[in-house]
C-alpha cells in the first residue's frame, strides 16, 4: 500500500514532484479534467433548469482507463494530496477528483504548487489545505454559463446563417474586431502640414507647433506656403528648458501582460507563448536537478514575494551595484484582480538566462531571459533622464526641438534589450541667440484610421476591458481563427463575411447580453462567487430569465440566410443548385430539398500516398470537421487505418512496419526506431 499519492494535472510535473518527496510518495497525473458536463437534458445541456441548475457530470471521453488507474491508487493509499493547479480550474479539477474517485474527507488535502522546487514543494506538502468550494462554484458557474450559451446560440446561428459556434466571451471579442472594421472603412482622412527648420552649424532641426500662444493646424498645401512667405531666415532662441525626469521601470509580468510582450519582442502568438511558459513551471531538467524556472504563469497579480525581493536586492547589489537597488511598486489594484499568486517570476534569481541556456531550446531560452530580465528591470531604480526642450520664434511663428541624454541607466542596464533608450544630444546653443537657416521645407501628411488588432493588443482590449480571464485569451483568439470569423491581413485581425453576419444578428437579438459592459459584469459575479458573496445559481437564473426569451424571439424571427446557388440546375428537376453546409463541409445539392435530394458528387483531385499497410486501397489525405489534416484509407468503413502523422512507403529496418514523418523527423510507425 502506498502511504502517500499525490495526482496533479500534467505528467512531466508528476515526474519533477515525484523526485522531490522520495520513496513514501507516488505521484500520478490527472491529464486535465476527468469530467465535464453531459450533453443529455434539456437543449443537451447537462443542466437541469428546473431544479436549480444542478449540472450532470459524465467522465470525459477516452479517460475510462485513467480514472479506473486512479481508483486503484486512491484505494491503495493512505493519504491523497490533490494538487492540481493552483487557479479556480484547478480547484473545480481537484473537487471532481475527489468526487470522482470516492475520496473521504478524512483522507485528502488540497496542496498548491506555486512554483516547482524541491523547497516549495516540501512547503506546500507541509501546509495542506482543504478545497475551497466557492471557487468550485465560480468555475462550475462559468462553465454551466458558457455552456447555456455556446449551444444555445450556436444552434441558433448554425441554422440560420450557417455560422459555426457562438460563445459568451468569444462573440464579445469578435465584435471588438468588427466595431473596429467598421471604424475603419467609416475614416475618412484628413490633409495636415508640417514645416521643418534644418540647421547647418550647429547641426539640427526644429518643427513649427504654435503662432504665438496658439497651436497650430496647418490644413493644406496653400496654408503650408503662406505661413513660408511670412518667415525669414532668423530663428531667435526664446527659451531652453531642462529638466530631470525619471523612467519608470514597469511591473513583473501578469498572464496578459506576458503573451502582449513575448507578441511584440519575441514574435510569439499567445499559445505559443503559455506552452512554453508551461513547459518552465513545470520543470527542466538541469542535469544536477529537475526544477520549474519560473513560478505559475497564470495570475493577475503584479505581487513578489518578500523572499525573493530580498534575494532579488541583494543580486541587484552585488552584480549592478547598490545605487540600482530599486524599491516595490504599487499600482491601484484591479477590481477582478485575485491577488491569488505572486507575478510570473524566476524561481531563482541565482538561476540566470546564461546559466541555464544549454538546457533550453532558443524559444525557451528567449522566453525565460524576458521573464528574467523584466521581474529584475521590476525591483531596479528608475533610469534617469535629462531632457531638454528649446522654443525658437521666427515672426511670431514658434518652432520646437527636444532631446535626452540618460543620465542614469537605471533599470535599463537590464532591460535595454528589451526597451531601447534612444538619446537624441541637442548642440549647445544659447537661449537669446538668433540661428540662421533659408533650408525650410514643408511635408504633405493624412490623418491614418485606427489600426485592426494584433493579437497583442486584442489581448490588452480584452484585459482592460476587463471581459474574459488571462487564461482564457488563448482559446478564445483560437476560436475566432478555428471557425473562420477572423483572418490574419499583415498580422492583424480582419473580420470574415462570416464574421461579420455573425456578429451583426447576435446584436440584433442580443445586443443587451453580447457586449463589453453585461460581459465585465459578469465577470465581476463571479469573482463575487469565488469570494463567497454571490450565490451562483441565482446569477444563472437571472441570466437565464433574460436569455431563454430572447433566443426562443431569435429563433422565430431571425431571418434564414438563403444558400448560395452556383449557377447550375439541377438535373433531376431543374431547380438551382446551391452551396450547402453539411457534418463534413460544404457540398452541392438542389434548393428543391427535401422533394428533390439530388446531391452533385464532387470531383476532387485525390492524392495517394501510398498503399494501405491493411489492404489493398490506398492511403490518402483526408480531413476531420475541424479542417485537421489525417491520412485515410479509401476502403473506409471497411479499414479503419488512420495515421495524424504522414505515412511513408519505406519500412522500417528493425520491424518492417512503415515509417512516418513527424516533426521533420522520420520515425517508426510501432517501434522507437529513428532514421537519422
């Protein structure tokens, strides 16, 4: 019998913790969630409506074998330690697990991994908690929303628009994106002007912004040149200014803040950026030891702990010196903030990007050294700047010139990489002084629209916005790409045709329900929830009440976008052929269905890979509902061959089966041969 089990969520963190506790300890991992919300019920809910929302749970699919696993090892436990992660979707994993498996109260506790190391690790286990069931019912609540939701809507648009999939936050964010098209194609520019004074000795500009005491607008090309015939070649120095400013380093990384900086310094889209993250919390082995390199990165806190900011300081001192020693910024705090974790931050300040560089891909390496370098950048003093401003008159016209010098570098000796300083050194000239020049030119300029959102700054709207949660900004950006809402136009999002029908019938019969502030506000409710404020089923009655009517109106009088006819009859009975939406895609039918069910069988050029290993059709690429690329047998049903990876006519040397390629890599279908 084993003393002690500990079940968390991934299986490369099981093997980190497992080293760490020793020999009276198993660690097994969960994979996730066990359970999710039926699809039986009213709609396919998995919620009964009439009974107080009581959701129905079933086992996730394909997890059958795992969970009976896990009943055996809880059964032959003495102690379990839940230990999924440390968010409310961890907390709503470890209450299905205890559900799930049987487990006594007597018998468990809720442990929570912050950080993956041997220190933390023995810490947590030694100060266990128990479930926190508020935060259960804010994710259960959130789930049983989505889920009303999603099928509701999405049933609704599917039928009527041949649109795929609504969603609570999803359709919120899309129509960020098409509010911002339409903004867009509603611009109308406008003509400005700009005059420049170019100096020869000394060398510099100045640009013209006021007359006298007034700003100024030069609107066209006629206004342009008569301001140039009123100058001359004096320009009389009216006033210099310096002045020390001080440049303030920003906060240790959030969720949010994490995936806006890797998009913009490092090119990473926002999954990209929470699968490494993930792969760096949950452990790397570093030949000596396996440890997570930086704390868990989902969290909306800007907080450190005093531990590390005391190891931090003392870094800071003996490796830039003590005057960099910076000091705990306070910011106003959030209203959804949780506060539930420290920033994302390095385990270690001794563990630097050059000392762990050999154990780490580029990427990882890349990522972690952002990480690093922003939460030391955090703790460092401001940099210091002397600016300078000079005001230069020519006939009542004022001209301006400004420049910088850093003075002190601050926290940017280690953050300049990632935020350049560019000092821009003025010649000394002297404030009373007449500066002599006839190079004056004018420059043509139009006003530009606002700019589509990149996926770093969508994530930023959504943040301040305050709709969805950092963990959830992936999926939902993955979802508008997934159903062909959205398209990427120079790396920025443009609503499809789709995209844009979609969101205009959800505001024509939910315009209360989809948009920024009801979404926030939802948001709020179930913070509220997870605090113990709320009681979570009267926050889905409520909605429900305003949401069950409007869907039943939209069903009735949403009106039926007619299918697309392709210019063909049909050849049965003569009616137009149109475009249609089927389980499998688009296909060719008769608009007369259902008296006519002429399908047009399409002539798709077919490309053979190889010949089936099973029989004796070929292997083909084919595609799942989702657009997946697989490869298929053409005997289907009869041979059920199926391979995500390509399949290749040569055989391998070892068992004779067929080799695959697989991430550029040739591989052996059955056995661990590798083709080098």
């Amino acid at each position: 019998m084993n003393k002690n089990l500990v079940i968390v969520e991934s299986p490369s963190k099981s093997k980190t913790i497992e080293k760490y506790l020793g020999s009276d300890f198993k660690v097994v991992s969960s994979q996730g969630h066990i359970r999710d919300l039926a699809t039986t019920g009213q709609y396919g809910l998995g919620v009964d409506i009439d009974n107080g929302f009581l959701p129905n749970y079933t086992n996730v699919k394909g997890k059958a074998k795992l969970i009976k696993q896990l009943q055996k090892d809880v059964k032959d436990s003495e102690k379990i330690y839940l230990a999924s992660d440390p968010d409310r979707e961890g907390e709503a994993i470890a209450w299905h697990l205890k559900d799930a498996l049987g487990i006594k109260d007597e018998n468990y506790s809720r442990i929570l991994f912050h950080e993956i190391t041997k220190d933390k690790v023995l810490e947590a286990i030694k100060n266990p908690t128990v479930i926190d069931d508020n935060l259960v019912k804010s994710q259960e609540t959130r789930r049983i929303l989505d889920r009303i939701i999603g099928f509701r809507l999405s049933k609704l648009l599917q039928s009527k628009i041949g649109a795929k999939s609504a969603g609570r936050v999803q359709s919120v964010a899309l129509k960020l994106i098409v509010d911002r098209e339409r903004e867009i194609n509603a611009f109308q520019k406008e003509e400005y002007w700009t005059i420049t004074a170019n100096f020869p000795n000394p060398e510099f500009e100045a640009d013209i912004f006021k007359y006298k005491d007034v700003d100024l607008k030069i609107e066209n090309e006629e206004q342009a040149n008569k301001i140039l015939e009123s100058l001359t070649e004096n320009f009389l120095v009216e006033s210099i200014i310096k002045k020390e400013q001080a440049k303030k380093s920003k906060f240790p990384f959030i969720t949010s803040t994490l995936q806006q900086e890797a998009s913009t310094k490092l090119g990473f889209p926002a999954k990209k950026t929470m699968s490494i993250a993930q792969k760096l919390y949950e452990g790397i082995d570093l030949k000596s030891e396996t440890v997570g390199l930086i704390t868990y990165m989902r969290t909306d806190s800007t907080r450190l702990s005093d531990e590390y900011t005391k190891s931090a300081y003392k870094y800071i001192e003996e490796n830039y010196g003590k005057e960099y020693i910076g000091y705990i910024k306070k910011g106003k705090k959030a209203e959804n903030v949780q506060d539930a974790h420290e920033a994302i931050r390095p385990t270690s300040i001794f563990r630097t990007p050059d000392a762990v560089q050999e154990f780490l891909t580029s990427d990882e390496h890349k990522l972690y050294s952002l990480i690093y370098m922003r939460t030391i950048a955090s703790l460092m003093a401001d940099a210091k700047v002397d600016k300078t401003t000079i005001t230069l008159d020519n006939s009542n016209y004022k001209f301006k010139t400004t420049g910088q010098i850093l003075k002190f570098p601050g926290y940017l000796k280690a953050y300049a990489a990632y935020e350049a300083s560019e000092d821009k050194i003025l010649p000394p000239l002297e404030e009373g002084k007449v500066y002599i020049t006839n190079d004056i030119t004018t420059e043509q300029h139009f006003t530009k629209p606002p700019a589509r959102y990149s996926e770093s700054k969508l994530i930023k709207e959504m943040e301040e916005l305050g709709i969805g949660r950092p963990s959830t900004y992936v999926k939902i950006i993955d979802t508008l790409k997934e159903r062909n809402y959205v398209e990427l136009v120079e790396k920025k999002f443009a609503p499809t045709e789709i995209g844009i029908e979609s969101t205009d019938k959800l505001q024509e019969f939910f315009a209360d329900l989809i948009n920024v502030k009801y979404t926030a506000e939802m948001e709020d409710d179930l913070d509220k929830v997870a605090e113990g404020n709320l009681i979570w089923n009267k926050i889905l009655q409520d909605f429900y009440d305003l949401f069950e009517p409007r869907v039943k109106n939209a069903f009735n009088d949403m009106e039926k976008k007619a299918p697309k006819e392709t210019g063909e009859l049909c050849p049965n009975c003569n009616n137009p052929l149109v475009i249609r939406n089927g389980r499998y895609g688009e296909f060719t039918a008769c608009s007369n269905y259902p008296e006519c069910k002429y399908i047009k069988k399409e002539e798709q050029e077919v490309k053979e890979i190889m010949n089936c290993p099973n029989c004796a059709g070929k292997i083909i690429e084919r595609k799942t509902r989702k657009g997946k690329i697989f490869y298929g047998c053409t005997n289907y049903p009869k041979c059920k061959f199926a391979s995500w990876d390509l399949p290749l006519s040569e055989n391998c040397p070892n068992c004779n089966n067929y080799l695959v390629e697989h991430n550029n890599k040739i591989k052996c279908s059955k056995c661990d041969y590798e083709k080098d």
